[in-house]
C-alpha cells in the first residue's frame, strides 16, 4: 500500500526540479530553498524504504520496541537537516558568484535583493552557525578522539576556510 504513495516521489523531484529551472531559480529564496529542501530529503528516502521493509521483516521487534526506531530517525534527520544547511549555503554563494549574469538576465536572487554585502553575512551567519551545531553535536553526542579527528579534518577546516573567505568578500569575483 506504500508503493502507489512512494512513486509521487519519483514524480515530483523532476517536476520540482523542471519548475526551478524554469522560474524558481530567478526568484529570490524559493529557487535556494526548493534546490535544499530536494538535497536534504536524500537521506530521509533511506528511512523511507527501509523501514517498510523492517516492519514487514522484523514485525514483531519494530511493533515491541518502536523506541529502538527513534534515534535512528533523529540521526538521519541530522544528517538532512546538515545536507539541507550545506546546500543552502552553497546555492546563496553560487548566487554570489552569478550576480553579474543574474542582473543581465533579469533575475530577481537573493543577491540581487540583498546585495553582496548583507550576502557575505548571510552566508556567514548560516556557515557560523552550522558550525556551532556540528560542534555541539561532536562535543556532546559524539565525544572521542577518532570522531574529535573526524570533526576537525573533515568538516571543522573546511567550515572554518568558508568563514575566514566569506568575510574577505567585496567584489563579486571574490566569491569565485
């Protein structure tokens, strides 16, 4: 009975995807939003098409002990949540980047509305603070060395790199 449900899904994106290509992506927000909102679905189709099959499996478990179920849920939802917060900045920097074109185009982005300095904070503030979550999530969810190493190398560097580029940001070539 999920099937029929599921299959919109293999509608939709595309259409969304051909409505954004279209109009959305000349509109301020709602182009960046739709573009992040599709990424950080990504990992929440996981639960999507496992957890069907887990209560179809394991019936007896996932209906006893529905707890066992929460923090998986919770992480994948982390991990969209992340998926859609890198992606949203990635679109407003990108916005950045093709402000020049945008303008000749007719486009209404938000760089266009905001300008590229209330952009250069903007993306900032989003970066600063997707930072802040990862390492609250590190520090107090996730505390040891391996996962310490994993934070700072892999995702604490590159954050901090974004950071210190954004605030150096006057020019629309600066956000190249």
């Amino acid at each position: 009975h999920w099937i029929p449900w599921i299959s919109t899904i293999f509608i939709s994106v595309p259409f969304l995807l051909w409505i954004y290509s279209l109009s959305l992506k000349h509109q301020p927000l709602i182009g960046n939003l739709v573009v992040s909102l599709l990424a950080g679905t990504v990992p929440l189709l996981v639960i999507l098409f496992e957890y069907p099959l887990l209560t179809r499996l394991h019936a007896n478990i996932v209906s006893d002990n529905p707890e066992l179920f929460k923090p998986i849920i919770i992480w994948v939802g982390l991990f969209s949540l992340f998926a859609f917060l890198t992606n949203l900045i990635r679109e407003l920097v990108k916005d950045g980047q093709d402000i020049e074109g945008d303008e000749e185009a007719g486009s209404k982005t938000v760089a266009i509305l905001i300008g590229l300095a209330q952009l250069k904070w903007l993306v900032f503030g989003l970066a600063a603070f997707t930072l802040g979550s990862l390492t609250a999530i590190f520090v107090f969810l996730l505390p040891g060395q391996l996962n310490l190493a994993y934070f700072v190398i892999l995702l604490a560097v590159p954050f901090l790199l974004l950071l210190f580029k954004v605030l150096k940001v006057n020019h629309p070539a600066d956000w190249k």
